[in-house]
C-alpha cells in the first residue's frame, strides 16, 4: 500500500462509512485515485467463465459502484471482471440513514442500504456509454414497494440487461423485506425462468447467475443447485452478506442489516463447497465473502469456486488489494505447477 493510500484510507476512515463511501467514488470519477493501469493477467490467470473471457479470477462485488458512475477507473484497479448494481426498475432511495456500520475489530460491514440506486434505466445507459475492456455484470433487484417483485427482476433485464455482460439475479440481499423468500424452490425457478425469457428476447444474450445466502440450509442450498442446473443457468454467486452475528464484538454489532468482510469467510465458503459438490462441479460458481489475501482466494478455489470477489476488504485494505491478490495467486499457481482449473474444487472436501 502506497503512503497516498494509507493517507487516503485513514481520511476516509474519519468520516461517517457512508460519505466516505460516496468520496471513494467521487475520487475514483475525478482520476484521483491511484490505479493499477488495467487488469493484472497472465497466462496462468486468464479464464473463461460462463462463456466469458476474464483475464484474471478476481472480481468486484456489486454494491460498490451501485450506479455505474465509476465502471471506467473500475476496469483500470487491476479486477478481472466488475459487477455493478443492485438496479431495481424503478429508481429508489433505500433504507433511512445511518445504515452502513464499519466494525474495525472484526474487519467487517454491516449494510442495510435496501437497494438504494437510481433505477435501471439511467444504470443501462451509463453500462452502454463504457469502452471496451473486462467484463461488467449488472446484479439485478426488485423494488420494495413493488406489487409483484418478480417480475421487477426480468423487467430490468428488459431495461439494461444488452448493455452488461453478465447478469446478477439479487434474491438474497436481507435489506428488503421478503426478498429472500425467493429463494425457495418453487418461487425462484419461477423468477428465473421469467428472467431467463427477459434475456432470450434481448439482442445480445447476456449469461444469467444467480446469488443466494450465506443463511440457507443444507437442503435448502441442494434445492437451489438443482433450479440452477435444471433451468440451465449459467452460474451462481455464492455469497451475498448473513444475518448471522456469530463471534462478533464492538459497538455496532447489535446494528440490523447484512453483514460482510472477515467473520463471513467460513461459512460463505462451506456454501462453496456445497454447491461444487451437489452440481458435481459442472456450474460455474463465484465466491464471495470474507476474501482479504490471496490466501482466501485460493481457499474459495479450492472449495469449488471458479472466479472471486472481494468488496469489504477493499475498506480496509485499499484498491491496491486488488492486484496483490492477483499478482499473488499467479505466483502461486507458478509455484505448485497447477492452472485455475486444477485448483477449483481440489480441496472440497477441506469445507464440507
């Protein structure tokens, strides 16, 4: 980490999470933020994962960049692949404020934005208006007052989902009421499918992921694989943020609302490893939770995943975790003689 960063961080880290966060944005818009220069890759980082082409593993977890204000200096920071987002069709303010808690301590975030963007259409032209460069998927939601939240899902598809490159479907977010109700069998093979024919009537046909909990049951996570698989989705992103407050201290630890960063790697990456094992490794899966060094991105690999991301960290570490995750994992795949392939799912056994 450069002195400019740690300078930079520690300013941010005196302002309330949330103005910091919108700072972070507003420096990276205006070029003052220091960046890698693009993706870090190398023969032995670069993937193709679910019909796409990423240059290295490691990606940005969408709820950072939830406009797409920043996707430009985004795709300079070194990730192989961005997402943006949660869109909802119509824009909405979220949950009141104060509503985003740092816990130091713990080295984590407890979230309860509530899908706070300004609606897909003005997301899908700003996904529209980008250059050329990694792939950029856009995590899709619903809007909380809606009457039918479902279809809220495939109309954003209909709205922005030809200008991304990968769609995100957003059941599992605990910051609106009654989201992850979806996520049971029967009600989220009927969302997908209403999505899945959203996407088929676009004229570019994005791949389709889904996300789910880190909080599901066992059964609950084997009948999700099987949606996934029977209706031939593309992927899923295992996980968004728990409820769970096991082994956490501090003063805002009480706080409602998601929690992401280090207390989440365990459990996030047993849901990992559960998935590999119950699509018997033939669906793509993205890890996400708790990722901090190159370490827990090659335990997220080794548990099942084919690609990662990382966000919380990043509040804690810098945008320079970005490529020294990256840069470290290629000198790991160098060192033991393996390709990313190898290593996806060689150690499922270590989490099941």
């Amino acid at each position: 980490m450069s002195l400019i960063e740690r300078a930079g961080l520690a300013l941010l880290h005196r302002m309330d999470p949330e103005r910091a966060h919108d700072l972070s944005i507003r420096a990276l818009a205006a070029g003052l933020a220091p960046l890698n220069g693009g993706p870090v890759t190398s023969e032995r980082l670069r993937l193709r994962l679910a019909g796409l082409d990423l240059p290295n593993p490691v990606g940005l977890a969408a709820g950072y960049d939830k406009n797409a204000r920043v996707v430009g200096p985004l795709m300079r920071a070194g990730f192989g692949f961005v997402e943006v987002g949660a869109a909802t069709p119509r824009p909405q303010p979220g949950n009141p404020k104060p509503r985003l808690f740092r816990l130091s301590e713990d080295q984590a975030i407890i979230n309860r934005f509530g899908f706070n963007n300004e609606g897909a259409e003005a997301i899908g032209r700003r996904l529209a208006a980008r250059t050329a460069g990694i792939p950029v998927g856009l995590n899709i939601g619903a809007n909380k007052d809606s009457a039918d939240r479902a279809a809220d899902f495939a109309q954003v598809v209909r709205m922005a989902g030809e200008h991304a490159d990968f769609l995100t479907v957003n059941v599992s977010s605990p910051n609106t009421e009654k989201l992850r109700d979806l996520q049971g069998a029967q009600a989220l093979a009927a969302l997908l499918q209403g999505v899945i024919e959203a996407r088929d009537s676009l004229s570019r046909r994005p791949p389709v992921l889904v996300k789910i909990a880190p909080d599901l049951s066992p059964a609950e996570i084997t009948e999700i694989a099987a949606v996934a698989s029977d209706l031939g989705l593309d992927g899923i992103i295992a996980t968004n943020t728990t409820l769970s407050r096991d082994g956490i201290s501090g003063p805002h630890a009480a706080q409602a609302g998601g929690l992401s960063g280090r207390p989440l790697f365990q459990r996030s990456t047993c849901v990992v490893a559960q998935l590999y094992r119950d699509t018997q490794g033939r669906l793509p899966i993205i890890g996400v939770g708790g990722i901090s060094s190159a370490e827990d991105a090659w335990q997220k690999l080794r548990a099942g995943a084919s690609a990662v991301q990382v966000y919380s960290a990043m509040i804690y570490q810098g945008l320079s975790l970005i490529p020294r995750i990256a840069n470290d994992l290629d000198r790991r795949l160098q060192a033991e003689g393996m390709t990313i392939a190898e290593v996806t799912g060689s150690g499922v056994a270590d989490w099941l």
